[in-house]
C-alpha cells in the first residue's frame, strides 16, 4: 500500500479492508454445497483483521407471539463454523435490553471490561468475555437482526473508525444467510431444470443486493475496461438517480489530470490491469463531484469471481471526512506544543514534566522498572543576570538547555525546565551506570560552552551542579518521591563547590 494511502487510515482499518475484499471474493464466489465453507473462510478472515476469537450471528423471530433472537449461526477460531439450535438472547437479563433497543435504533454495541459500567461488567464476565462488539443489520429499512463479535482471551480496543467496515460484513453475512436460504429452498422446490434457471437468477439479484449493502462505493468492472455495474452508495456519493447514469458518465467525474500530472484515463487503466493480473491494487485518487466539488479518495481494486468470469470491484472511499480529522489533529499539535512547551528554552515545560513523571511512575511500578531522575541548577545564576543582564541570562539558559538536550538522545529520556534556572533530565529503565556517565557528559558539555561567568568563582564559566537518583519503582512511589530525593543531592553538589554532581539511590 502507498505510504500515502497508509498514512490516511489506521492499520486495523487497512488490515479489516483488505479481509473485507477477501470476504466479498468468497460470498460472491459461493455455492450451495460449499456454504459451511464460504462461511468459516469468511469468518476467519474477518477474525484474523479484528482478533476476535468468536463470531455469531443472531436473527429476529417471532415464538409464540413474542419478539426474540435465535442464533443462526455460530464460529469460533478453534472449531470453525457450526449450526446451533435456537437460542434466546438472555432477553431477561437488563443489560441485553438496553443493547437491544439500542441495536433497534441503528447503534453499534461496543464493550471491553476495562471501560464497562458493573451491570456490564457482570454479564461479560457471566459469558466469559473480554470484550463484545455488537452491529446491528437492517434489510429494506427493517432491523433483521445483528452479528456478535467475542474475544475472550485479551482485551483488545477496535478503533471506532473500523466500525463501518465491520457493519459492511454483517451485512454481507446477513444476505449470504438469506441468499443461501433461498438456495435451498429453490433446490427443494424445483422439478425442472428450467425453475432451477431462474432461481439460479433470483440468487444472483441476492450477489447484487450484498454490493448494495456495502456503505463505500464500489463498481465492478471487466477486463476490457467497462463498467458493469454499480451499488447504491456510488449513486449517493456522486448525486446521481440511476446506476445507468453513473455508469455512462462516470468518465466525467474524474478531472484529465491527476494531481500528479498524470492522464486520469492512462492511470485508472493501469490500475485495473494490475488489479487483473495481481488481483489487488490500492492507490490515491481525485474525483470531482457533478456540482464541481473536488473528492479526494483512495482507491482499492480487488479482483473477484462474478457470474462465470472475473471482474475487478472498485472500492471508493470519500477522504474528505479524514483529510478535515487530519486538519484537525495538525491544529490540536500545534495547541499541544504551546501546552506543553517552554517559550524561552524551547524544551519541555514543568506541566510536561509532571504530568509525564507521574505516569512514567505509575508505569514503570507495574514492573518494578527502573528509574533515573536528574535535577540540575545552573551556578551562581543569580549572580550571573545581576552582571551580565536578564537577556544574556536567557541566552545561557537556552544554551544549556539545548546542550543537555543533546546529550540526552534516547527516545523514552526527555529534558524540562522545571523552574527558573532548574532543569529536569528523566531517564526511564536506566540504572547508576548509564545516570552517572550521563550526568558527567552534561558537566563537561556544558563547561565545553565556554559561557563567560565572572562571578561563578574560579571556574570563570557558566557551570551546572546535579543531583542524580535511582531506584526500582514500586507501588508505593510517587513522582515526588524521586524528585525530593534528587533535589536533596543537588543541594549536596551545590555544598561541596559546585560544578560536580552527586549521585544516591531513592
């Protein structure tokens, strides 16, 4: 996939699109007699791309007059797929309800323990389940029933932006059950093979019915370069009335050029060969909408079985809605770094600082992780803005400051003006060693500045003092813990003339 493309879409987003291509291939392709097969291939597909390790998928009925679910279908990783007998959905149970009248309203149901209310929390914990992810299915605007998503062995988050992608393969499994159903029911019924002929076309309304289910637009396409055919959400996305008006003047929606510089008609034919020939093709795409609108959107042809031959789907997907989140994200880092930044220094700032050692704390104390803090105080700084001025005093600070930041380079280790002229140097998983010879690079980096300092004594130079500790972070820590101790040796390097750091463990 183009780094382009993949910086526009989370990895789990990508990974579920590609299984949903899969998934689609396989109940395209699909007969009555391998549908056990079509099913279980499908499904672990899916599982694979979401790491769930059960799948079910549960129908609305009416028993006796009353309204309930019986489950249709049932899949887990270790056995594959089974048919189950009817099964209430704990209708007696309060939690269920209220996931119920949600599922009828159209929402999504999504829980992991670590983020559940108690009531829920006990009834995950009844089934044996980690987290559940619940998607409702609607067929002709009516709810038809919902496909149930378990993990139970991790909790592992699904990212909000995957939920579409997961609805689109309820929906597929929901007309896979449906068209198969009418399969059999056709096989059962008919005598003569001119009623198998047109049930074989009924079941193929039932392929057209599942490309419409699906909430990005697709078009299918031949290996001479035609459409074929379109879904239903191509027709809204582009404003248009019939699929034969799409699909006459779908030439139209794209510009002569891409942003690139390239032909739109030369690319888009390359793409569909390399689908053809490879079966896969992914790439960024620039439509323009009939009332002139620009439509960026990235584009993934997957090569699949259609009627007795291949055709290529085209899967668009309207970017417009990420490239404003990308927007968004690049404004609230912008806001971050003035959160958390110092102006003067252009290092982190205290509110940095305490945030992140709390955390890096709470952290580390869940491994009996190591920890290394220095707190460093620049010499006689006082002195230092009373003789040379308060604006060759801040130009001392950001040189040591940046001086200290080189020396500190590990990606987890970061630098914090904590006050004034006190700056912070927070080393996760490092011991002594590692503390102590970096504290001794500091001293000698920043006495190698050569910062004139009259009234340091006879150093003659700008010089930093370091209080330096270490210690095995336990439950019982706390942020302060390490920086008392730190300041304390700090006062200890300041006592015995400076210039020097002086090291003790928490």
């Amino acid at each position: 996939m183009p780094d382009s493309l993949s910086s526009s879409m989370s990895k789990q987003r990508a990974t579920l699109l590609d299984a949903l291509n899969e998934a689609l291939a396989v109940f395209c392709s699909h007969s009555e007699d391998t549908f056990d097969e079509v099913m279980e291939s499908a499904f672990r597909k899916i599982a694979n791309a979401v790491d769930c390790s059960h799948i079910f998928i549960d129908r609305k009925v009416e028993i006796d007059g009353e309204t309930t679910h019986m489950r249709v279908y049932q899949w887990n990783i270790t056995n594959g797929v089974t048919t189950v007998e009817a099964v209430k959905f704990f209708k007696e149970e309060a939690v269920v309800k209220n996931w119920v009248e949600a599922l009828e309203r159209g929402d999504c149901i999504y829980r992991h323990s670590s983020k559940s209310n108690n009531e829920e929390k006990a009834f995950m914990e009844k089934l044996c389940v980690k987290s559940i992810l619940i998607v409702p299915i609607f067929t002709h605007g009516q709810f038809w029933g919902n496909v149930v998503f378990h993990n139970t062995e991790e909790n592992r988050p699904l990212e909000e932006d995957s939920f579409d992608l997961i609805q689109s393969f309820a929906l597929l499994c929901a007309n896979a059950i449906l068209r198969n159903d009418m399969v059999l029911e056709i096989i059962r019924q008919s005598e003569l093979n001119e009623r198998m002929a047109k049930d074989a076309a009924e079941a193929e309304a039932y392929t057209r019915i599942m490309l419409d289910a699906i909430p990005l637009c697709c078009q299918l396409w031949t290996n001479d370069f035609k459409m074929v055919d379109c879904n239903d959400t191509a027709l809204k996305l582009f404003g248009l009335k019939s699929k034969k008006e799409f699909i006459e003047r779908f030439v139209e929606f794209s510009p002569e050029f891409q942003p690139d510089g390239r032909l739109s008609r030369e690319v888009g034919r390359s793409n569909l060969t390399t689908a053809f020939q490879k079966g896969r093709c992914s790439y960024d795409w620039m439509h323009i909408l009939p009332d002139g609108t620009l439509l960026p959107a990235e584009i993934t042809l997957a090569r699949v079985s259609y009627k007795d031959d291949y055709v290529v789907a085209g899967f668009t997907n309207d970017m417009r809605k990420i490239k404003k989140m990308e927007s968004s994200i690049q404004r609230l880092e912008s806001e971050s770094e003035k959160i958390y930044y110092d102006p003067l220094t252009d290092i982190y700032n205290r509110r940095f600082f305490d945030e992140n050692l709390s955390r890096i704390v709470n952290t580390l104390s869940r491994s009996l992780g190591t920890l290394s803090l220095m707190m460093i105080d620049i010499d006689a700084f006082k002195k230092y803005n009373d003789m040379y001025g308060h604006s060759a005093g801040d130009e001392c600070l950001r040189i040591i400051a940046r001086t200290i930041s080189m020396n500190a380079t590990r990606v987890d280790d970061f630098v914090a003006r904590y006050g004034g002229d006190e700056l912070a140097v927070v080393l996760p998983n490092t011991k002594e060693d590692g503390a102590c010879n970096l504290a001794e690079k500091i001293i000698s980096s920043v006495r190698s500045c050569n910062i004139p300092h009259k009234g340091n004594g006879d150093a003659g130079i700008a010089t930093v003092s370091v209080g330096v500790t270490t210690g095995k972070v336990r439950s019982i820590h706390r942020a302060d813990d390490f920086i008392l101790r730190a300041d304390e040796l700090l006062y200890r390097s300041k006592q015995n003339g400076r210039n020097r750091y002086t090291y003790g463990e928490l």
